[in-house]
C-alpha cells in the first residue's frame, strides 16, 4: 500500500519542474511533490541523529569532481532501503541513492550550508522530502535490471546489466558494465551466497564470459573509483521475488523497532483548549511507514504526546511527554499530501504544553508502544541540539 501511494504520487509529478521563480516549502505544509528536483548520488557522510548528510552527486554528461551536496531530511521526509522504510543510520556509506529535494524552508534556521545552485555539483535545493536506494526506486517503480552477460577471472569480473528508462526519465537508465568481486554480497531465496557459490554450481563461469539471457535482478549499487564517468560497483544483487522481499520485510521490522521505541512523528495541525490547561491536540501522522504502525493507533486507548523538533529529536519523552487519550482516528477524505499519513488523531490531555501548537512537531505513541527513555545522544538538551549548526559541514 506505502508503494502504490508513492508511485501514484511521483507519477504525477513526473517532468514537473520548479517555475521560474523558485519553491520554497511553506513552514507547517506538506510541500506538492511536483515542485521537488530529482538527484542522485552516492551517500558519503551521514549524521543520523539529526537526520542529516551529505551526497556525491552523479550527474550525466558532468565529469568534474564538485564539492558534495549536503542535505537535510524535512521533518516529514520518508527514507527507503531495500524496498522498505528505513534511517539515515541503516543506509551503509556508499550507497547509491536517490533522492527528491527542495530548497530549505526558512534558510535561518537550515541544518546545512546553503548553496547557491551555481554549480552543478551543489544545487541550492538541499531539503529531501524522498531518499531510496536503487531496489526502492526500481520496486516502485516496477521495473529491474536485466542482467546480459558475466565476465570473471580470478577475485575480479564485471556484469552488463540494463535498465530501462523513460526519455526525459530520472535516475539511471540504459547499459552499464559493472564490476563485482568477493566482497559482491548474492540473495537469493532466503540464502545468502557469494561469486564463488554460483561458480561451484555452474551457474556463473570461474574463468571467462556467460551470456545471462536479460535476467532480471534488483541491484545495490556502491563507489567505484571511476564515479565520475558513471561506473559503479555491485554490493549485493538479489536473484529472485523471494530475495528482495525477504530483504525489504527484515528492514520492515528493523524500522518498525525504531519507530516502536522513538514514537510517531506527527504534526499539530489544531489545539482546542479547554479549562485549566486541559486541551485536544489534532495531529496528523506522517506518511511511508508500516501500515501496522497505524493500526495501533484507536479511539479509546490511552497514550502519550512529546514534543520534537525539526530533526524529531525530542526532549525527555517518557518523562515530559503528556499522557492523555485519543479520542477520535481519521483518515483525510481527498488525495493525501507527499509526507502525509493521511491520518489525523485527536489526543486529549489534563496539561497542554507550550510545544503543542499548530505548526509544531511532536511524536507520539499509543499505549501498546514502550514508555521509554532515548538515547542520551538523541536528547535535546540544548540550542545547539534544537537548531543543528551547519558548521559541521565546513569544507
């Protein structure tokens, strides 16, 4: 269901562009996903806590080396990695991804440099609202590299693989020979295998070239020393339906963890007060998890309400959040917003806090949820914790 959403969604917006005057989000609003610029790259740093990094971005008929482009997720930016949610924090460094971006919402309070798009390396739009790997993009997309031929000698080889892609389309596309080595990871069904595994059975040659008749694969592609001329390496390769599907539920229950024990992140779209600090929050979840997380949320159980920041680190959130109740679970009537769950909650409780106001962020979670500490990491316990200086990026 989160795939279909988000195929319909950036299908529509396909070879939409920003207007002449440039987008920017509007604070507190799920931006149209057909004003974000589409880049793509190889994930080189990453500060996982404020949901930051940096890319080295491949870009077609472009081969100078350019300084990285440093990114921050918008609050309600959705990550993918082998076909399923994920966090910056699962995404090992190298990793080819692909991302949506816009220009930051208030540019004084950016948690990157900002860049003035001059150069082709360095867009101005540092802001992702989608960030996925190249099984995620090509699952929801529904499509996959064809493999045509092997070539191996010794610990060294390459494949010819394809890749369809539409005229003016985004991401890779057409044929590339990418190189594989022992260190190439192979799935296939639930079994992890290696070069040598296939070559033992007969199924890849030990020493010379196979045709591999088109077939098709989903592929994870990494660094290779030769990234400005497009050539990449293969980290894994998965064979089969069975292989991604078992790769994409592992990362599933992975993230379902995370947000289990951080909470839902959600935005306060209204507060009706009442007296002695008593109040209803309206809150509406943010989009691209497991629809399971959803159900739990139901009129009639109790839980707690936290209040987070744009990085959605939160404060103390077992000890400061406010315990309360939810009292109604909708779901919006009309298309869903790119970030949006679609899913307003209304939560009630004895002592309102300053943070619950329209516009801000909070995390919350159902009763069923743990009622934990965070990592003192994750804590905000400071300015420089609840507005991230961009100095880390200094070149």
């Amino acid at each position: 269901m989160i795939r279909c959403c988000l195929v319909m969604l950036l299908a529509a917006a396909g070879g939409l562009w920003a207007q002449d005057k440039p987008f920017r989000p509007e604070p507190g609003k799920f931006p149209p996903i057909a004003q974000a610029k589409s880049y793509r790259g190889e994930l080189v740093f990453v500060d996982h806590i404020n949901r930051r990094g940096s890319l080295r971005l491949h870009i077609d008929d472009h081969f100078q080396e350019g300084r990285l482009h440093d990114f921050a997720m918008l609050p309600y930016g959705m990550i993918y990695y082998r076909g399923a949610p994920a966090q910056l924090r699962d995404i090992p460094i190298g990793t080819v991804l692909y991302g949506r971006f816009y220009l930051p919402p208030d540019p004084k309070t950016s948690a990157v440099p900002l860049a003035k798009g001059t150069r082709p390396s360095e867009p101005a739009e540092t802001h992702a609202i989608l960030l996925e790997d190249g099984p995620s993009s090509c699952l929801r997309e529904g499509k996959s590299w064809k493999l045509k031929q092997i070539e191996y000698k010794g610990k060294f080889g390459f494949l010819t693989a394809t890749l369809a892609r539409k005229d003016g389309g985004e991401g890779l596309g057409g044929e590339h020979r990418l190189t594989i080595d022992p260190s190439t990871r192979i799935w296939r069904g639930r079994e992890r295998l290696g070069i040598n595994d296939l070559i033992k059975e007969g199924v890849w040659p030990g020493d010379g070239t196979k045709a591999l008749k088109e077939q098709p694969v989903q592929l994870s592609l990494a660094w290779h020393p030769r990234y400005l001329y497009q050539q990449f390496h293969v980290a894994d390769i998965w064979l089969d339906d069975v292989a991604i599907k078992t790769a994409a539920t592992r990362q599933m229950e992975r993230h379902n963890r995370y947000i289990r024990y951080r909470w839902m992140p959600a935005r306060v779209t209204a507060v009706k007060h009442g007296q002695f600090g008593h109040a209803t929050v309206t809150a509406t979840l943010f989009g691209g998890m497991d629809p399971r997380l959803y159900a739990d949320f139901k009129p009639g159980i109790s839980g707690q309400m936290a209040v987070a920041e744009n990085t959605l680190r939160t404060y103390w959130q077992n000890h400061d959040g406010m315990e309360g109740k939810f009292e109604a679970v909708t779901k919006m009537k009309g298309e869903v917003p790119f970030g949006s769950s679609g899913i307003q909650v209304q939560f009630s409780m004895n002592l309102v806090l300053e943070g619950f106001r329209p516009g801000r962020l909070v995390r919350i979670r159902p009763q069923v949820w743990p009622k934990i500490k965070p990592p003192v990491e994750e804590q905000i316990r400071s300015l420089e914790d609840r507005w991230p200086s961009p100095d880390i990026f200094k070149k």
